[in-house]
C-alpha cells in the first residue's frame, strides 16, 4: 500500500478470484490457479516472505506430458509454489496490510474530474482519488464503458478478449490410481489441457481425486454445457491418458467464465493514466500466470507512488 490508505472491494466471499480453492469435506481443492511460479527476482523475494510467514509451501511433483497418445514423465527443476492450507493465503498475507477490505460488488462508478465515487446498488461506498481495478478485462470495461472515450489507450486495452473461459471438474474416484505422476500436461488436440492428482499436494483433499482443466475452445465452445456431460468428457479424457478404467465415486465443476489468457493480446504489463486517476492490473495485462498478476500489480503500484 506504499503509505496510501487504501480500500480493497471484493465481491467474492474473500478477495483472491482463481487464487482460491474449495472448501470440500475431504480438505481443500484447488480448482483455480494449480500452482506458480517464480522467475524474477522481485516476485522470488515475494516468495521467500510467503515461505517464511508459512503462506506457502513447494508442490513436490513428479509432471508428466501426454502426446501422441503416449505419457511420458517431464521431470525438471522449477519450483512450484502452491498456497497454505489454499491458495487463498498468499492474498491474505497481502491483505493483512490493506486496513479496509469491503466484501461488496461494486455495480457502477463515477468520476467528478478529480476523485472516483463507487456504488453498490445506488449507495455510494465512498469517494476515492485513485481507483485501481484488479479484476478480469470485461468486468473493468463494463464498468468503465462509459469513461473509455476519456481515455484511447483504454479503449485499445479492452479492443479485443484478454481471457476465455476454463471450466474445471474434479472427479473423486473409487480408489487410488497407481500411477507415479502428479500432474500432466496435456498436449495434444483434446478437451482437456491438464490433470492433477490434488492428494500430491500437501494439504489437500487426501481422498483420490483428479483435478481437470479443459481447454479454451472446448470451454468457449461448451459454456453452458451440462455438468454431467463435463464429467463424462472428463473421465473419458482421464481414462484415455491414464490408461485405465476408473471408477468415478463423485464429481464437481466450475467454470471460470475468465481465465486463461487469449496467446494474441499485447503484452501492457498495467493501464495507469494520472489525469484520470485510474489504474488497471492483472495478469490478463501481463501475459497470463500468477506471477505476472503479481507483477503487474507490483508495478502499478511503483507507477503510482512515483
Ligand atoms: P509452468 O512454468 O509450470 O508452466 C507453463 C507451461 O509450460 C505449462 O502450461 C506447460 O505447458 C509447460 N510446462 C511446464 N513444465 C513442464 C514440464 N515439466 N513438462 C512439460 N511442459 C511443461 O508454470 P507457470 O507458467 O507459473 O503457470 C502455472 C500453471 O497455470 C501453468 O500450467 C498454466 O498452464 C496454468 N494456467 C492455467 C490457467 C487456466 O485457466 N487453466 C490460466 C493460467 C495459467
């Protein structure tokens, strides 16, 4: 926060968005974000504090590509972080420094040429000389639709779609799978992009359960597909890498209407325009991943303070 008195608006049950997981009666399972990252030093240091505060821990796993109809192990040296005990604890340790965080959706702004008024069903939430958005692309340009004109650069940042949608299921199996990898990379054309074993994940469901993440287009193009097809697609795709017949004990989805991001939209690494007071962050300006999320926000922030 830099010395800034800032207010936090989230309209989730706790700030985060895909850096959640589901609170299940087997433990926790992370439908969202798998896992990240690390690769500048910035968001290493980052790390190393969430590491130290117990907020996160190392994801020990054995990877593994499918291709060709062939699973192949994929060993290699990266670090995976993955939250504790969700990934929605690195968000809370950022937090804890914020003094207000407002659990509220935030439905339309104005701007009065010098400060931003928020509202939430016509009740004002407060007048602000900054507002930051850190949400998905469309849900800042519906809200802002009407401010674009202020400002070119932002119309060319909401020109075309940042992110496409990711549904995700987790299927609960009868039993364990003998299998020696925790997460597979799918890469060839199928539904599914990725499988992961969520009992590799030190405190996770224990139970035998498989994460899926389907891909963009199957995703796009089945958005409002029944759960029960999702699931039958995604024991079909398990079955197939896996090689083996399974027996599916329970399932769930989710879709995430916004969340992977589209390989074609620039690079801007954050929206700032002073005269507007308006920033914009995320990763869907900053190539996708957590880390970058991070970053986009980090930078932002410098962008601000001066
Ligand atoms: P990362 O560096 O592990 O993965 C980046 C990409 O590199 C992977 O998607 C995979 O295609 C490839 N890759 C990584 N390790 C590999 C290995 N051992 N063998 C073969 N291929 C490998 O992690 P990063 O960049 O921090 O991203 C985190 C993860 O989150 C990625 O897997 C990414 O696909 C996933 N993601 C999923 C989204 C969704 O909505 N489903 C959205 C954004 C990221």
């Amino acid at each position: 926060s830099q010395g800034l008195d800032v207010v936090v608006f989230d309209k989730g049950r706790s700030a985060g968005g895909r850096m959640s997981s589901k609170r299940t009666a087997d433990g926790y399972l992370d439908f969202g974000a798998q896992y990240f990252t690390a690769r500048s030093q910035a968001f290493q240091y980052q790390c190393q504090q969430w590491l130290a505060q117990g907020a996160i821990s190392a994801w020990t796993s054995q990877l593994a590509v499918y291709s060709n109809n062939m699973l192949q192990a994929s060993p290699d040296n990266i670090t995976r972080y993955i939250g504790q005990p969700s990934m929605h604890m690195p968000v809370q340790q950022l937090l804890q420094r914020i003094k207000t965080v407002l659990n509220c959706c935030v439905d339309s702004i104005n701007f009065d040429g010098k400060r931003w008024q928020l509202y939430c069903q016509q009740q004002q939430l407060g007048s602000f000389s900054q507002l930051i958005f850190a949400v998905p692309q469309q849900q800042a340009a519906t809200l802002l639709a009407s401010f674009s004109p202020l400002a070119p650069k932002l119309q060319a940042v909401f020109a075309t779609p940042a992110l496409s949608p990711c549904w995700a299921a987790d299927i609960q199996l009868s039993n364990t799978v003998s299998l020696p990898y925790d997460g597979i990379f799918v890469k060839t054309t199928m539904p599914v992009t990725w499988l992961a074993r969520q009992a590799s994940k030190p405190r996770r469901a224990q139970a035998a359960h498989w994460l899926v993440h389907f891909s963009s287009v199957f995703s796009q193009a089945q958005l409002d597909v029944e759960s029960q097809h999702l699931v039958s697609v995604a024991v079909e795709a398990l079955e197939q890498v896996l090689s083996q017949k399974l027996s599916v004990l329970a399932a769930r989805c989710h879709r995430w209407r916004y969340a992977q991001q589209a390989p074609d939209y620039p690079q801007y690494g954050f929206f700032y325009q002073p005269d507007l007071a308006l920033g914009l962050c995320g990763d869907w300006l900053n190539g996708g991943r957590v880390e970058n999320a991070w970053l986009s926000g980090h930078d932002l922030a410098q962008a601000i303070s001066g």
